[in-house]
C-alpha cells in the first residue's frame, strides 16, 4: 500500500493536524525555565496575568461566584426557563438542588472573605483567605490557569492530538492503568503543568464521550497530580530543597504505583464502563492491515481534522470552557474547601483521625511517630498543610517522608479535590476521601522503603 492511498487527505488536513497540536504540546507539555523554576508556558502566562491583576482578583473571583449563585438560583426557581434557549447556560446553571445549595454556601464566604464579615474563622488567611486572600491565593491561580488553558484546550482535544496518541499508547496506558493511550495527554499536563489542567482536559474528554465513567473516575484521581514547579515548593518548606532529585523520583515510583493498583480496587474498579450517556463501552478497534500503530495514528489524527473547529468556533468554545470552570468549578472550591479548612484549622479532627496511624508509622520504624500522625490526613484539606506543621520535625527522614507522602495522595479538597467535585467526573466526596486514604495507604510504605534506603 502506497503512503498516498494510507494517507488519501488533503494537504490542509495534515497541516490542522501537525500545526494547531505543536503548539498544543508547546503551550501545555513543554518545560521551560524561568527566574529559577521549571514551568510551561500556560502557567508562566497565568501567573504574570496573576501578578498583574493582583489588586483585583479577589473582586473578581467574588463577584464570578456570587453571579453564578445568583443565575444558579434564578435558573432552579424558573426550573429551567431562564436558560432553556441555550443549552450551554442550561448545562451550567440548571443543576441538581444540592449544587445549588453548594453555589449559594460559596457566595456566602466569598462575600464573609472579601469583607471580612463574620466569624473570623471563615475568613482568616489559614481559611477562606488561603482560598480567595492574598497573593498566591487558590481561587487567584484558577481564575487564571482557566483563562489561558480554557481558551486553548481545543488544540489539544480538537485538531487530533488525542487520536494519535491514543491509539500509539495504547499498548501501555490499558495494560498498566487499565486506560485508553488519550490518557496519557491528561497525565503529561498534569505533571509539567497543573493537576486542575489534567482534571478539566479529563472532564471534557468525559463530556464528549471518549472516555467511560470508570475511565474518567481513573484518570482524574490518578494522574491529575501537582505540577513540578509545586513540588519544589513543598519539598523547600521542609528545608529539604537540596533532595529535590531523590524527593522527586520518589513522589514517581510511589505515583506510578499507586496508579497501577487504584483502577483494579474499589472504588474506581466498580464504576460503570459506560459513556456520559449510557452506552456500553465497544472494544477497541484493532489495527487495520497495511498499518501500524504509528501510522493507524495518525491516520486518525488527521482524519480528525475535518471536525475541526473554524476559528469563530474555535473561540466559543475556548470561551465557553472558561466560563465552565470558572463558574462551575470556583464556587464549590469555595463552599467546600472553606468548610474542610475550617475543620482542618480549628478542630482536633484530622489529629484525631490520624492517631491510628501511630502504629503503622512505629512498625515502619518512621522517627517522631506520634508528630508525624497528626500530618497523615490533614492533607485532605489542603496539600500544603503537611509540609507546614512537619516542617518543625527534627527527623530530616520523617519530613521527606511527610514532603513526599503529600504530593502523592494528590486528592487534597482546596484544589484538586474540589475541582473534580465542581467537574462532570462521576466522583463524589465520599469516594474522594476512600481513594485519599487508598493512596496514603499504598504510597506510604514505598516512600518510606525509599526513605530508609536514602537516609
């Protein structure tokens, strides 16, 4: 078979393939070094656009959630009629009575924060300030992670940059995480880039039906991790930034292996392997003859091309990405990871929870046991909290222990946490925090294996 008859395209075709996906990979997996930190080019223009409107982000996130509560409640108390011309409004806005309620309780704290009104408890820095607050702040980070990465999430879905890689991975992505090969564009921006990058690419992907419900559960709680550039932060707060290499090979192995048992345990291994809407998966397509996987891939990449959005389409759909996550996803951030840090700050609980820790920490023969514990599920409210209380630990093995266990049960309700809950990925908090103590579980013992070989 000659290349002409493999590829029977016009030459368009290939140029929307190669051109829009280049500089998708350059844009969301490319590493680029800047001022000392290792970054990509999205989240370097996110944060200068951070620093720029820095006076002003609060207002704006503030405002961007309470007009969601408030178009959220008009939409319920109409049931539906506000917004039933567009279907993209309705989408957004005409949710289940619980999400509202959510989007409300949001509204109340952004508003308690911004004027600090109120318990001080809802609005200190530790809480719904570390949320919406000062510089740094989570609700500051998303508002301009989502501007950048939702305007140009079509390059990476639409021009066929999924359909060449899934279909090249796919030899290692099912065997080992029981995953389609697309996957692994999630996986990658997510660990150059953000894990709320990882998260939005993976509830889109779910939206238009290319991954099943278990698939979409899968990829957002294992491989939507923290960026390079966050575990540099965490691994100096406790004074171990001279380790980042042996640190951060370690948060690999333990991920990679975490990821390799989480879909074959429950939860993740009894959700429904069917599609957003309800069909049953098919089995995969093999390799037709006269093809290779490479070359079957990118067959179908640029066959995917003529689906390709003009640039009028282009542009509404990058927009109506931004607004999906910015009033989908800001406001339970808000609601729930104000409550979580609420709990995590001002009550015993996650101390308490993590007593029984105690004995397997001793039995893993992990020093200061009884001071390590009290970090083992506070991480559940935010990823940063661990590194913050170990880092008065004597023990330099316990605090890269602490460091790296952090990174790696990965579901943490001040970010990623909460933006699978504000996404379409069929994952509720109860399950969130099941698979928060399955990672601590599995993670756990290799970090520690690797800590008493390094220390």
């Amino acid at each position: 078979m000659n290349s002409k008859n493999k590829f029977p395209f016009k030459p368009m075709n290939h140029f929307l393939f190669i051109i829009p996906s280049l500089i998708g990979i350059l844009l969301f997996m490319t590493p680029i070094k800047f001022e000392d930190s290792i970054t990509i080019p999205i989240a370097h223009f996110a944060s200068n656009l951070q620093t720029a409107l820095q006076g002003q982000l609060p207002a704006i996130m503030t405002f961007i959630i309470t007009i969601t509560a408030i178009l959220t409640l008009i939409a319920k108390l109409t049931n539906g009629q506000a917004v039933k011309k567009s279907p993209f409004f309705t989408g957004l806005l005409f949710v289940p009575w619980s999400w509202t309620i959510i989007r409300v309780v949001g509204a109340v704290f952004a508003i308690m924060t911004f004027y600090k009104l109120g318990p001080e408890e809802v609005y200190s820095s530790a809480t719904g300030g570390l949320l919406l607050g000062g510089e740094g702040s989570l609700l500051h980070i998303l508002f301009t992670v989502f501007l950048f990465a939702g305007m140009f999430l079509p390059l990476l879905l639409n021009f066929g940059l999924l359909e060449f890689f899934g279909i090249l991975l796919t030899k290692i992505m099912r065997p080992l995480f029981t995953l389609p090969g697309r996957s692994s564009i999630d996986s990658l921006a997510s660990w150059l880039g953000d894990g709320t990058i990882g998260v939005l690419l993976t509830s889109k992907q779910y939206e238009e039906g290319h991954y099943t419900k278990r698939e979409a559960a899968v990829v957002g709680t294992t491989f939507s991790v923290v960026s390079i550039t966050f575990t540099l932060v965490v691994i100096d707060q406790v004074k171990l930034g001279h380790m980042f290499a042996p640190f951060y090979g370690t948060v690999l192995l333990a991920g990679v292996i975490a990821a390799i048992i989480m879909p074959r345990i429950p939860p993740l291994s009894r959700k429904e392997d069917s599609y957003v809407n309800g069909e049953e998966k098919k089995p995969e397509p093999g390799t037709p003859k006269g093809y290779n996987a490479l070359t079957w891939g990118y067959y179908k990449a640029v066959e995917r091309t003529k689906q390709a959005p003009s640039l009028p389409q282009f542009i509404k759909q990058g927009c109506q990405n931004i607004l999906d996550m910015w009033m989908g996803v800001a406001p339970i951030i808000m609601a729930i990871g104000t409550v979580t840090l609420i709990i995590a700050e001002h009550t015993p609980f996650f101390s308490w929870i993590g007593m029984p820790f105690i004995p397997l920490l001793e039995l893993l023969q992990i020093p200061e046991a009884a001071a390590a514990s009290e970090t083992i599920l506070v991480g559940f409210a935010d990823m940063f909290l661990p590194a913050l209380l170990g880092s008065s630990i004597e023990s330099e093995m316990t605090r890269f222990i602490i460091a790296a266990l952090s990174v790696t049960q990965l579901i943490y309700m001040s970010e990623v946490g909460g933006v699978v809950l504000g996404s379409k990925i069929p994952i509720d908090f109860k399950e969130l925090f099941i698979l928060f103590i399955e990672r601590t579980l599995i993670t756990l013992p290799v970090i520690t294996l690797v800590a008493h070989w390094i220390f």
